[in-house]
C-alpha cells in the first residue's frame, strides 16, 4: 500500500486545527492514498479534491463518542434529580434550602427524548436501556430510522413535535445540516412539559438560544448546554447567569487523559490500512452530509 519512492506520504494523519485538504495542499502530496483523522468530524477538514483524487478518509469519530455519551447520561441523570435547582436553593438559602425528603426527585421512570440515533445516540439510548432499575422510557427521533429498528436499539419512534410534548429529558445528537438549524424553536420548546430538561451535546444551531434563555428565564425549563449557537457565547451573556442552566466550554468530547482514546484508535487504524485490511472509521462521501 506505500507509495512510490519520491511521491510522497500515503498516510496524512489529522487532528484538530488541521487545515482544509484542499486542492493546493493536496498536490503537495501527490502520493497521499488515506487520511486518518484522530478526532471528530471531517467536515471542515475535508473538501471535493479529496473525493475526486480517490483519497479514502476515516474519523476517530467512534473514538469520540464514548466520551460524549458519558456526559450527556451523566446531564440526564443529574435532570431527572433536578440538581441544578436543589443546588441554587441550597447555595442561595444555606440550611433553609435544604430539601425535605418528599421534596425530592428522582430519575426513574422518567421519559427522556433522544434526538438523532447518531453514533453518540445509539450510546446514549445504550446507557439508559442498561440502567437497570431506572426503567427509562425512551423516545426517539431520527427521520432515518424505522419504527422496527428503534424498537431493536430498546426506543418508540415518534415525530418532535411528539417527543418534545412527551419527554421530560431531552438530549440533542443530530448534525448541523440547514433543515436542522433550530430544531427546537420556540414553538417545539414551548411543547416540553413544564420542569423538563434540555440537553445539547451536538451542536448549537439545533437550539433557538433566545428562544430557550426565555424559557429558562421564566424557570419553565433547565438546560446544560455543552455547545452554544454562538459559540462561544460572550461574557455576560444570559445563560450564565441562570441557576438552572449549566454550560460548558464544548469539554464533552475527549479531553484531557481521554484524548489517549483517538491516538490509540488513530495508530490502530494506520495498522489496518498498511495490513490492507478495511479501515473501521472509514467515511464515505455519500454519507457525509448527514454525519455530525
């Protein structure tokens, strides 16, 4: 699989930061037959010169989802315990605050919304099926899912506006496309029950984020936002100053010790390329536009 003497590499290893592959870059890489992207989405890195020269292209994406996943279960169970109000009362009112037994929340039973049954969705709708006694019900979303397969991933499709009137807990796993920018709009965020939660993981524009500051800002709904629309948000802006909404710097993803993951799985992925074996995060141009 290597490349003529003088042509060049055959492997472009990229990460984050990595500069657009475009038709410039590449023919100063004559020889370049695979790009192995440790990290996400390629959708900024990659660009018709890649597809039409035959280059092959794979993402650490699976690498990255456990990640996104943990934090995103992690949001759904601290929303089905209200953690964010129960911690504002109690940091604002010391002992006074401290919630009676019968005052408190729990999870269980509770119905959570997933929309996208992306790869970070699949692992989500995972986590809640595996935890046990909680008995979440799980509702699904995903114009490209059946009713049959979200039945086998252990969740009912519906159509949004259904899951939004429905589920107490939503968490966001769709890409960014123009069809889904502000997903939940005003009308659709005004469908969640009273108390319910929204959680995005994805990406900002699902959100209509003056639309959510206003119904945070009335306490109708909570949020932890991971990502914003903008992003990131100035200082001062709205959201931060809410008690029961969370947001955090786009950290959900590997970060840190967990950035170990996309390397090993990017060294990985070389291997089995050099072996001629099929590469495991291989992205193909046809489904790119509906990839995250």
């Amino acid at each position: 699989m290597g490349a003529a003497a003088g042509a060049g590499p055959c492997v472009l290893l990229t990460g984050w930061g990595a500069p657009m592959l475009t038709d410039a870059l590449l023919d100063t890489l004559p020889g370049l037959q695979v790009v192995v992207h440790a990290a996400g989405s390629v959708k900024r890195l990659v660009t018709p010169a890649v597809w039409e020269r035959g280059i092959a292209v794979s993402s650490a994406a699976a690498a990255n989802a456990g990640p996104v996943a943990d934090y995103a279960f992690a949001a759904i169970v601290f929303a089905g315990k209200k953690a964010l109000g129960a911690g504002a009362t109690y940091a604002a009112q010391g002992g006074a605050g401290w919630p009676d037994f019968g005052e408190r929340e729990g999870g269980d039973t509770r119905t959570v919304g997933v929309v996208g049954a992306s790869r970070i969705g699949r692992l989500v709708i995972e986590r809640l099926r595996n935890a046990g006694d909680a008995g979440y019900r799980i509702l699904l979303h995903d114009p490209y899912v059946t009713s049959a397969e979200a039945e086998m991933l252990g969740a009912e499709s519906v159509d949004l506006d259904t899951l939004c009137g429905n589920s107490t807990i939503i968490t966001l796993h769709a890409p960014e496309l123009p069809e889904t920018r502000h997903l939940l709009n005003a009308s659709r965020l005004a469908r969640i029950p009273n108390g319910g939660t929204v959680i995005n993981t994805a990406r900002g524009s699902l959100i209509d984020t003056e639309a959510l500051v206003r119904e945070c800002a009335a306490g109708r709904l909570d949020a932890f936002l991971d990502v914003t629309d903008p992003e990131p948000l100035d200082h001062g802006h709205p959201l931060f100053a809410l008690p029961n909404v969370l947001v955090t710097p786009h950290i959900a993803g590997a970060q840190g010790s967990e950035v170990r993951r996309l390397g090993t799985w990017a060294v990985a992925e070389v291997g089995r390329w050099v072996r001629g074996l099929p590469l495991r995060g291989r992205v193909r141009r046809e489904e790119l536009y509906r990839l995250a």
